[in-house]
C-alpha cells in the first residue's frame, strides 16, 4: 500500500551538489525508520543513509560526512542532502522504510557525477 516518488537527481560536477526528495504515501509515515538507498550498475543495493522518526540518523562509511538526511513528516517526505559529491556516488538512488518495507521500490532517481 505504501507508493515511494523519487526525485531530485541529475547530472553534476565532482565536488557539486544535489538534493534529492522522497514523496511517500504512507499513513505511518511519522513512526516508521526511513532510509536511502542507492545502486550502481553491476552493484547490489546499500543503505547510504537512515532517520529514525525522533531524528536520529546512521550513515554508511562511504557517504559519512557529506550527505545529510533529514524528514518532514507533515509533508510524508525524506530528503537527501548530498554534498562533495564523487563519481563513485553515481547510482540510482531509492527511498525505502528501514522495516516494514514497501513491497515495490519506487522508479528511484539517477544521479550521476562526472569527474
């Protein structure tokens, strides 16, 4: 029942930076752990990024330092700062609930860093 919208990527510079949203159809929005995730060509998924619904947050080692994840839970949205951006960084970048996930993923958004 749970529909996820990605949004906010595109093409940008090394050392550039972009902000990504995530649009989520969910009644439990406000409760539920939610993360980021992304996946290269040829690379499984991983989680970059998580907030818990009081705002904790965990980042991945690769990421730590240079993404920012943040909710509005009024607007049932999950963004992702991301800041320093590298090549490595370039996947297809998806949103999720850390538990409880939503049976089908979004069409995620493509980010791509040129170096």
């Amino acid at each position: 029942q749970v529909q996820l919208v990605e949004s906010g990527g595109g093409l940008v510079q090394a050392g550039g930076s972009l902000r990504l949203s995530c649009a989520a159809s969910d009644r439990d929005f406000s409760i539920n752990v939610m993360g980021w995730y992304r996946q290269a060509p040829g690379k499984q998924r991983e989680l970059v990024a998580q907030i818990s619904s009081g705002g904790s947050t965990i980042y991945a080692d690769s990421v730590k330092g240079r993404f920012t994840i943040s909710r509005d839970n009024a607007k049932n949205t999950v963004f992702l700062q991301m800041d320093s951006l590298k090549p490595e960084d370039t996947a297809v970048y998806y949103c999720n609930r850390i538990r409880e996930q939503a049976l089908y993923w979004g069409q995620g958004t493509q980010v791509t860093v040129s170096s």
